[in-house]
C-alpha cells in the first residue's frame, strides 16, 4: 500500500486525482468542490448557540473555535451544508444554519451567455477597453476616430482579447457629464465598424443609458456594461431582457461625474459586506425586469467608490462574490490603487495590472477588463496553469 499527499489546494489535488481515475470533468468539478474548505466568522451569538455549534460541529467533523459570543467556523463546504439546514438542525441552531446557508458559495457558473453565444468560462476572457472619448483617464483622445478605433481594436485582438468593451463617457473623478446623443455619435459609429470589420468579436458598450445602449445593440453590440448596476436608469434592464443581451452589473455609487471617486467609500459594516448587499440587489432588480441570470456578470467596481485600502481588502476577499451565483469580472486596469502600491503613474502600471488580474483568477474572477491584454495574457495564462478551473 502506498499513501501520497495530494500537493497544492485540495480541491484542486482532489479533481486531478479523480480525473487520473477516469471520472468525468464535471462530476470531479462538482465533487472537489464539495470537498473546499471554508471559514466563517460567527458574531454576536448567543451561548445556547455556541454550544449546540461546538457539538454539531463535532457530530459533522468541523473545526470549532469559540469565544464569549464568537466563534470561527471551518470545514469543506458539503459537511458546512449539513449544517445549513434551519428545518432539520436543532431549534438553538435555526437562525445560524439559514444565515450560513445564504453565505455558502454554489457552483462556480462555467459559461456566460450573449447573443454571440456562449462565452466558456473554464479559462480566462479578456475584455479590452477602448474609449473613444477625448478624456479617459488612461488613452482619452487616442481612438476618437473610427479609424484609429478600428487600429486599436485589432491591436487588442491579436494580443488576446475576446471582447472588445467600447465607452463614450469617461468615468473618471471630476469628469464632465454626456449627453445621450453625444454619447451616441461617439460609440455607436465604432460599434457598427467593429461588427463590420470583426465579426467574430464580442463587442459591448460601457454605458448606464438606455438610449445609448439601444442603438449600441442596433449596431452590433451584443453585452451591455452597466456601471451603476442598474441605479441610474432601472429602464436598463428592461432593455437587456428585451434583447437578450449580456449585462454586466458593476457596483458603484453616486452620480455619474462621482462614480470613481472615493466620496462614497463609506462602508461602516465592511467593504465586502457592502459590495455584496448592493450587487445582490441588483441582481434583484435586473430578475424582476425578466434578465436570465446566465445572461448576468457581476463585477465588484474596484476603484469606484472605495479608496486604495478598500480595494486592496475587496481585491483579497474577492472569492466571497462566489456566493451571488454569477460569474465575477474585474477591471483592475491601471487603477488609482495599483498607482497607490506601486508609485508607477497610469501608464507604467500594466505589470501591476496584471499582478491583480492573476490573483483575481485565483480567488474566482473569470473576466478581465484591462487596456493591455498582453501583459495580463501571459500572466493569466501561468495563473490558469496552476489552477486550472
């Protein structure tokens, strides 16, 4: 008899293991899964709680550490599900096993659907920003025509990207706010000549106004980027049920000439907490108005509303966002908070980018928005390798 560890994380050592057996992709993916430890943090419980947890935990062989009203909770996730059941656990347990069964993760989602199809999830999608406006943040002036637009794109295709994510409204701190029919004449031109030129792209238009979003779709965009999540203008996601459209849920708050300001960035209960409570009813919002939820992406808006030290804490917890059910994409690209790490201004800060794209994919994220795919592909790429989902 031999007995080997399984190297790296377990789950992940459990699936190579079962794949080296013969059992099928996603019955290991499921099974491993099962088997992923988890920890959470119990606060303010009462004493006839914590002592029906520690024998609970016992019976289920979950690590258990208490305090006067605390306690720590470890232990994989199928055995954590045994105790997330309000009408089977004892009566003292109720409350902790509904609150910890809405916390638990499911399935990570495996595929993103858009009128292009199915975009699989099962290794990285890189979403390359292009602006045609004359005053983002990072290239503002660069692609405002169709052709260097069309230059652009092809440049960001041949690097990697998958989608190509077209905004005419710079959201950065301080920026003048766009009408509707400028924004118009700025995107939807590039959409039309991008669907023409590449229409193997999956395009989107980085927009929170409907009309804009219409005639982007007219023209041959297929995902709409939302960064408001819908609170601008709620008509948004009527649209996208309507048409079918992708839709990417990024939270935020404050108007749009706020949006990427730290002005918000008060979070009294938690960054996390916050992010997660906000999204969740924006996700809330787009079912009511008839968007399938397979046809829904959730980013966490780093940078927007949260200051550096927010987004670094959002950026390490980023695998909590696994329990809205919905795949996570991150837009690190050059942000304020790599600046703030790295001393690096906008345009040196591509390594770092991409630093924070690996430990997105490592923590959950499936999707990147980024203005250099290079950089980010390879580094995805090595991430990917060593924890392959």
């Amino acid at each position: 008899m031999k007995l080997v560890p399984l190297a790296g994380r377990s789950e992940d050592a459990v699936r190579d293991a079962l794949l080296s057996h013969g059992w099928e992709g996603g019955l290991c993916r499921t099974t491993a899964a099962g088997l992923e430890s988890l920890t959470y943090h119990v606060t303010e419980a009462e004493s006839a709680t914590l002592q029906a947890l520690v024998r609970a935990g016992a019976r289920l062989g979950l690590d258990i550490v208490t305090g006067a009203d605390w306690a720590l909770l470890t232990g994989p996730r199928a055995r954590l599900s045994a105790l997330a059941r309000p009408g089977v656990v004892p009566e003292s347990l109720a409350e902790l096993a509904a609150v910890l069964g809405h916390a638990l993760p499911g399935d990570d989602p495996v595929i993103w659907r858009t009128p292009a199809g199915a975009l699989e999830l099962d290794r990285p999608v890189l979403m390359g920003i292009l602006n045609p406006t004359p005053d983002s943040f990072s290239d503002g002036g660069r692609h405002t025509t169709v052709e260097a637009a069309l230059t652009r794109a092809a440049e960001l295709l041949a690097a990697g990207a998958a989608i190509l994510d077209v905004g005419g409204e710079s959201t950065r701190p301080g920026a003048a706010p766009v009408a509707a029919r400028e924004e118009r004449t700025r995107v939807v031109p590039v959409i039309g000549a991008l669907a023409r030129s590449f229409p193997r792209a999956v395009l989107s238009v980085d927009t929170t106004k409907p009309e804009v979003a219409r005639a982007a779709l007219d023209a041959g965009a297929q995902i709409i980027n939302d960064v408001s999540a819908l609170r601008l203008d709620p008509a948004m996601a009527a649209l996208a049920a309507e048409r079918g459209a992708g839709l990417v849920l990024m939270h935020s708050r404050g108007a749009a000439g706020t949006l990427a300001s730290d002005q918000h960035a008060r979070y009294p209960e938690g960054v996390i907490p916050a992010v997660l409570a906000e999204l969740a009813e924006a996700l809330e919002r787009a079912g009511r108005a008839g968007v399938l939820a397979e046809h829904i992406v959730v980013d966490p808006g780093l940078g927007f509303g949260k200051t550096p030290e927010q987004s670094v804490e959002l950026l390490r917890g980023l695998g909590l966002l696994r329990r809205l059910g919905r795949p996570v994409l991150i837009g690190p690209s050059r942000k304020r908070f790599l600046g703030t790490l790295t001393g690096r201004p906008v345009e040196e800060r591509d390594v770092a980018t991409a630093a924070a794209c690996a430990l997105g994919w490592e923590a959950g994220a499936r999707i990147f928005r980024i203005h250099e795919p290079g950089p980010v592909r390879d580094a995805l790429a090595v991430a990917h390798a060593v924890r392959p989902r």
